[in-house]
C-alpha cells in the first residue's frame, strides 16, 4: 500500500438569519469546519450571485431579491476537500396579523380558543390559509411546554384551554400564541 492515510475535511457553515432583507449584510462562519489530521484548512464561499470569498468567516451583501445557495468548500494541506450547502432568501418577509385571539386576551380552563390570522406577502397579496402556521406554548413560572406543535392551517378552534400544572401556577400560568406567515420565499 502506498497511498495516502489523509481524510477529508469536515465543512460546517453556521448563519444566522436565512431570510434577508435586500442589502442586509449577512455573516457567516466557517470556523466550525475541521480536520481530523490536524492539517490546516483554506475556505473557499461561493455566494450564488457570482460573488466569493476566502476568508474563514466572510460578510456578504445581496444587492437583488432571489433564493441563493451558499456553498463553503474546506480544503486541507494535502489537497482533501469538504463541502457544505445553505439556502439564503433575500427579500421582504410576509406580514402577518392575528386576529383572534387578541393580545392581552384572557382564557379560563376548558375554554375554547379560535386561532385566526391574515398574511400578506411583500407585494400585499394575501396568503392562502396554506400559508399561515400556529404553535402555542404554555408557560408557568419560568418554563414552558408545547401545548400546540406548529400546525399549518387558519381560522380553526384550538383544543380546550388547559388547567394550571399545580395550584402556583394558577398565578403565573399563561399560553402564547405564535402566528407565522410563510410566503414563496
């Protein structure tokens, strides 16, 4: 045998934010990309608008709207290479507005709750129910628990408000109610 014991690097890009404004400028990190060789590493970002970088951790800035693929190719001293992939969307976010319940509304246990919303994308056309999705967290003192797993749909009644886990948490319970609304993009 007189091949090479060399592996391939790991590539590791780490984001925040997927979804950018036009001209926002977007940070990314390389720095989690390894080696189990201990070889030193050179990056290489290929942005999706014709734009690269080689620094291990690049800014960025889109200059028009569109979906981009993000790819950070990891290279080691002897030439073994990795890659890893992210999606950015650049453009306005949808809106989104809840109807019902409304903010500061008060629920007793058993009650039912209508979960109702609107959504408009950035050039203000409504998004169908399709579109908006709910999730609902009980809270009691300085925890929560999902009481409503993110659930597609709109204009639908929520399953009966729940008791307090204990009689404390008749003082310091509450749900809330988060409305998304999820446009093309």
């Amino acid at each position: 045998y007189t091949g090479s014991s060399n592996r391939a690097p790991t590539a590791d890009i780490d984001v925040g934010d997927t979804t950018v404004a036009v001209g926002d400028t977007i940070a990314f990190d390389g720095s989690g990309s390894s080696d189990v060789d201990g070889d030193g590493l050179a990056f290489f970002w290929e942005f999706g608008d014709e734009e690269s970088s080689t620094e291990e951790k690049p800014e960025h800035t889109y200059t028009g709207k569109g979906e981009f693929t993000v790819t950070l190719t990891v290279t080691d001293e002897n030439g073994q290479r990795n890659q890893d992939f992210v999606e950015i969307v650049v453009g306005e976010r949808p809106t989104a507005t809840m109807i019902s319940p409304a903010e500061g509304d008060e629920f007793f246990v058993g009650q039912l709750i209508q979960l109702q919303g609107s959504g408009f994308d950035s050039q203000g056309i409504e998004l169908d129910s399709s579109q908006l999705e709910w999730e609902v967290k009980q809270h009691h003192a300085a925890h929560f628990h999902p009481f409503l797993d993110r659930t597609v749909g709109n204009n639908f009644t929520l399953f009966s408000a729940p008791e307090p886990e204990d009689f404390n948490a008749a003082d310091n319970s509450y749900l809330e109610i988060i409305m998304y609304a999820v446009d093309k993009h």
